[in-house]
C-alpha cells in the first residue's frame, strides 16, 4: 500500500500506483508472479481433458467408483472374518439386502466374474444373472454350490480355491442380488425359468424381521 500524501516522481523500480484512493490510501499495482499466474491456467486448461476423461469417456474410472472400489475391498477383508456363515437360502438372501457387505460382492463379482458374466452380470460368454432363467441354479443354495464348485463342462471355475466359504456365501448373496436388474447388454435367456425365490424370498420382501419370521415358520 502507499500513503496518498507522498509526492514527487516515481522512481524507476518503484511499482505503479493505481488511480482509485481509499481514505488517502492508494494501491500499487502488483502483478501476481508468473508461477502463480501459470499454475492457475495450468489448472483451467487441464480440468477440460480431466472432466471428459472421467465423466464423459467412459475410461477413466470416476471418483465415486474409486471410493466404491476402495470400500468393497475394505469389506471384501472383513469378509472373510465374518465367521460361519451358513450357506443356505435365508442367509444368502438376507445378505443380499445388506447394502454394506454387497459392496463387497460387487467388488469381488467384478475383479473374478465379469470377464465371463459382465460388470452388470447381463452375461458375455457366460449367462444373464439378471434375468429368471437359469440353467444350474433353482434356488438362491444353489448359486453358492455353482460358485464353490464351478461348473467345469460349461467353463465356470470352481472359487473354492481362491475365497473362503464365508467370502462364497457373499459372493452368491450379491449374484442372488442381480437378479431383476437392468444390464446395459443382457445375453438372451438360457436354462429354464426359475419362479420367484421361496417363500424365504417372500419373507425378506416383506422387509426387516422376514428372514426372523420365516425361519420360525411364521
């Protein structure tokens, strides 16, 4: 700042004082440094690329799915600390409406399935899961059996191997989950159609105490 007062020519190194005058203060007029000033359009020009790369290329992975990824992972580790899980039709189905553990089987149905069955599970060379046909499966008991054991004539694996029973469970929860949903490309029907779930499936609809209900016979 400079006093309004000061009189006399400018020396040559001195900045220029700008014309507005507030309560006999003027301004100088200092131009920010050129790093400053490169960083902060360095900063609006890459932001261009970096939006259509991560909202509009449909490359980049976006923040939101990152997190998801980071999330899933964490709960992929507690899951195989999650104890006996039984793997019959009202465990696997209450866990299929556990938001938290879910993200855990998309984590592992996308980095293990979805070469053959699609992110989405719509199918690639392996079938729909989100459709009522399926061709080993006629309760949500049998998709653990199919994950735990494969399906080896058909090119399925077994992931008995690599995930442990409480981590299979999981899996099967969120596969059970799929089923319904809107894939970007599903593959055509394959097998024959299964009928909504049991009556296990009917209790979970019902909403929170179902599965409670159900295996109390109610």
């Amino acid at each position: 700042m400079h006093d309004g007062n000061t009189t006399g020519p400018r020396a040559a190194n001195e900045p220029r004082i700008l014309g507005h005058d507030c309560d006999g203060i003027r301004e100088y007029d200092n131009p920010m440094p050129f790093w400053w000033g490169a960083i902060f359009w360095a900063s609006i020009i890459l932001s261009v690329p970096y939006f259509a790369f991560y909202h509009f290329g449909g490359v980049g992975e976006s923040v939101v799915a990152s997190y998801e990824g980071e999330v899933g992972a964490f709960y992929e580790m507690q899951a195989a600390k999650l104890g006996d899980l039984k793997p019959d039709d009202g465990t696997i189905l209450s866990l299929s409406h556990d938001e938290k553990k879910m993200l855990a089987g998309r984590n592992m149905f996308k980095a293990n399935c979805g070469a053959c069955h699609a992110p989405d599970g719509g199918g690639k060379t392996g079938p729909n899961l989100t459709d009522d046909s399926y061709i080993n499966v006629r309760e949500p008991k049998d998709i653990f059996k199919v994950v735990r054991d494969g399906v080896v004539s058909k090119g399925m694996p077994e992931w008995k191997r690599r995930f442990s029973e409480p981590q299979l469970v999981l899996l099967a929860a969120y596969v059970a989950s799929l089923r319904g949903t809107t894939p970007a490309s599903p593959r055509e029907p394959q097998g024959e159609r299964v009928g909504p779930w049991t009556e296990v499936a009917g209790a979970v609809a019902d909403g929170p105490g179902g599965i409670e209900r159900a295996s109390r016979g109610e």
